[in-house]
C-alpha cells in the first residue's frame, strides 16, 4: 500500500492516486469551542474522519527572539498591548478571534528602523529558532509515510512580511516614497527564507515549501500588480530557484482574495500551487484550471458558506469540484477555515460526503 507521502505526491504530480489523498479543513479558534459544545470529542479531524495528514516540519520566519507580550492599558471591553511581531494594537477583550483588531504602530517606520530590527531579531539565531524539541519532532516523521510541509507562515513572502512591519498604508506609501527600503526589505526577506530553511534542511526533508501572502481582498489586489512584479518578482525567482536546486519540486502560495490579477506573478516566478481560491471574492477553481491547465496544483475552492446550510446546498458544492479530482493536482478543500456560523453536524456531515464522493467513506 502506498504511503500518505506517496499519495500527496501522486496528487500533486497530476497522477491518480488510490485511494485519492484528502486532509482535512481547519476551523476558526472560536468555531473550535463552540464545537467542543456540541459534540466533537477534541481529536484531530484527520483521526476522526480517517484522513490523510499533512505534517509542518518549518520553524518560526518572523522575529526571533519574539517581543515581549506587553499591556499598555486596558478598559472593561479593549486591551491595548504590544503583540510577539512588535506590533502596537488595540482588540476587544471578547470574540478577539472574530474580529479586527486595530493596529496603533508598527515596529518599521524608516531604513534606520528596520535596520535595527534586522540585525537584532531577523537573523538566523540558531539556538532560539531550531530548539532540541523541534529538531527531535521533525527527526521522527524522517519514516512516518507522512507528507511534510515548510510552511513559513507570516514571514514567508514579500509582500504580507512587510506588512507586517510597517502596516498596510505605511508599506503601500514605501513603495513610492522610500523604494530602497522596500527592496532591502525584500532583499532581507529572500535571504531569511534561504538560510534559514537551509537549516531546516539540515535535520529533515520535506515535500512542499509554502510562501505566505495575503495580499488581496474581495475586489482585487491590495497594491498594483505591475508594480509588486517590479520589486517581488527577482527575489520570488531566487527563492524557487535555490528551492528547485535542492530538490522542492512543489512551491505553494497562500493568499485570500481575488488573486486574479497576481497568478501570472507567481507562476513566473516559479510558484505552482496556490491556495484558498475563496469563492466570495470570485475565485473559481474550475475557471482557474481551464485558464492555467497543468502548470498550477490547486487547494481549496469549496465554499465554506455552503456548509452553514449543509444538506443539498453542501452536496452541489462537493460535487461541483469532483471533475478537478480525476484530473489531478488538486487538493479538495473548504476555500478557508471553517467560521463559527458552521455547526458541527454539518462538518461532519460534509467530511462524510466528501470522502463518499472520493470513494473513501
């Protein structure tokens, strides 16, 4: 029997796999405690839905040593407080994870800023980012016929990174006003990935890198395409291509959003996966693949508001994306984390459906 790392691999090289590889969606923190409520036991989905598993094997990209967690005031319904990126904000004291916090300061307002910043906690600092626990935890996947994934979250990427360091406005205005801080930014940005997935390299092997964006909204791009092609394209190119030479054939992207207008970017670059494809911002992922054929693997698609109704609604919406499983290169998925307005019952029920319609349940 083939292994769940040989099935994800099959999917992903366009090639049927049997059975066909599917892992689980994920779910809000507040949708977490309302299903723990309602019936689910606190196992991973994977265990209690008998699907496959995708395992991170990555470190932390961002600052290291991270800030520390500090409260600048408070009131009865808001906490003000500098956040582990450095960041300045103000949330409300309930349903945090439900709504947008807002962001007061950023760490990066200049060169000198991000200077300082860099050479303090950018760098590789091996001690504080490869610990002893992480190192024995990926040793031990090294046979576990799971697929391992490098995902480097808020930090793996040249445009979501950076703003996380000087804010939206603040990072969308550099562009213009201060362009030799956003190309050293980017420049430190290529260089961090490298070295320091280099390192991860050194202690495990992994079937997919995963930069990370989130550069669009319902309407578009958050920053003019030409213009991010300007600055990101060469430091995207670097990255896959050092990736390609040390053996990571499949390079991911994770962006929300109509992405529309940025797909032509990175496949330049040499991305050839992307993922949510969220349907509220016109992501379709059948039009995406008669667009981009076999040059671009597929995650997500599945719109999560279908599960709020469940029943037929849900069943169209599964059914709708099975032709995209028999051509392959497709990663069935719910178009991002399952929302509180989900129940349970209707989880399960679209798990079950799921793996019925890939002849798994």
């Amino acid at each position: 029997m083939l292994s769940q790392r040989q099935r994800f691999l099959q999917t992903l090289n366009f090639q049927p796999a049997d059975p066909p590889f599917v892992r689980p969606s994920g779910c809000w923190q507040e949708t977490a405690e309302l299903w723990l409520q309602q019936g689910w036991d606190g196992r991973p989905f994977h265990e209690i839905f008998n699907m496959d598993h995708t395992e991170e094997v990555s470190v932390y990209y961002g600052p290291m040593p991270m800030f520390e967690f500090q409260v600048v005031e408070e009131n009865e319904t808001t906490r003000l407080y500098i956040n582990h990126e450095g960041i300045l904000m103000r949330e409300f004291k309930e349903h945090r994870d439900t709504s947008m916090p807002q962001f007061v300061k950023f760490p990066v307002e200049n060169e000198a800023d991000f200077e300082q910043l860099s050479a303090e906690r950018l760098g590789l600092n091996r001690e504080v980012r490869f610990t002893p626990e992480w190192q024995q935890r990926v040793e031990g996947l090294r046979d576990s016929g799971l697929a391992r994934i490098c995902w480097a979250n808020r930090w793996g990427g040249f445009f979501g990174p950076l703003r996380n360091l000087m804010g939206l406005q603040g990072l969308c205005m550099a562009f213009y006003d201060q362009p030799a801080l956003v190309e050293r930014m980017m420049e430190q940005r290529a260089d961090s990935i490298i070295q320091t997935t280099e390192v991860v390299m050194q202690h495990t092997e992994f079937e997919a890198f995963w930069f990370w964006e989130d550069m669009a909204y319902n309407s578009g791009p958050l920053i003019n395409p030409a213009l991010f092609r300007k600055f990101a394209l060469k430091h995207y190119r670097r990255v896959c291509d050092w990736l390609r030479s040390r053996g990571v054939q499949h390079i991911w992207l994770d962006s929300d959003g109509d992405i529309h207008k940025l797909i032509p970017i990175w496949l330049e670059a040499g991305i050839n996966g992307l993922w949510p494809f969220e349907v509220n911002a016109g992501m379709d992922v059948l039009e995406i693949r008669k667009q981009y054929g076999h040059s671009l693997a597929i995650g997500g698609g599945i719109p999560k508001t279908t599960l709020i109704h469940g029943g037929e609604t849900m069943r169209r919406a599964v059914d709708r994306v099975m032709p995209l499983v028999e051509d392959g290169g497709y990663l069935p998925e719910l178009d991002h984390s399952a929302p509180p307005d989900i129940s349970w019952k209707n989880f399960c029920e679209y798990n079950e459906y799921l793996l019925h319609r890939l002849g798994r349940g």
